[in-house]
C-alpha cells in the first residue's frame, strides 16, 4: 500500500486547480496513479485541510478513492478539539471526513 502524505497531495492540486472539475479531477487521477492511502503528519492550516478534503471527495466520486487511516483521521481532528473556539472548524472538517469515509 503506498501512502500519500496530504501536504504533497495538497501540492498536486494546484498544478490542476485552474481547470474545471471534470477536467482536472481525472488529471489529478493520473498524478496520484499509485498511491492508495493518505497519511497526515505534517500540520497543515485549517484552509489547506479543507481544500486538500474537497480535491479528496472529487477524485472519490470519479472512482479514485484514498483510505484514511483511524491514526490519520485523528491526527486532522487533533489541532481542532484542542481549542474551544475551533468547534466550528471542527466540525466542518469532521463532515468531509465522514462523506470520504462512507461507503457508497
């Protein structure tokens, strides 16, 4: 199984970010040709998390889905269930997880 770290899958997105969806999503299929699972160890801002997520659920819907490990999905939540005042956040980022998570 070879593992994608989200800042680097983050980093292909934007090599295809000016194009429309159903352009850019099976080209982002190629570039991640290979890689089946997403890991989160380096800190990302609540705004790249959040975009690297939404890039997440397209390539799900076009048939390329990435696993997130039980370790990987923590380690997203953690810097928001620290602090009282990101619940909002949280919780935002709590619903993309589950809708890349979920079973079809």
């Amino acid at each position: 199984m070879k593992k994608l770290e989200l800042t680097d899958f983050l980093e292909k997105t934007f090599f295809v970010n000016g194009f429309c969806v159903e352009t850019a999503v099976p080209k982002l299929a190629e570039m991640v040709q290979g890689y089946n699972e997403i890991t989160y160890t380096k800190p990302m801002e609540y705004h790249e998390l959040y975009d690297a997520l939404i890039w997440l659920r397209r390539l799900k819907e076009y048939g390329k889905e990435m696993k997130l490990s039980d370790e990987t999905i923590k380690n997203m939540l953690k810097p928001f269930e620290e602090s009282k005042y990101e619940n909002d956040r949280w919780l935002v980022i709590s619903d993309w997880i589950i809708r890349l998570i979920q079973k079809p």
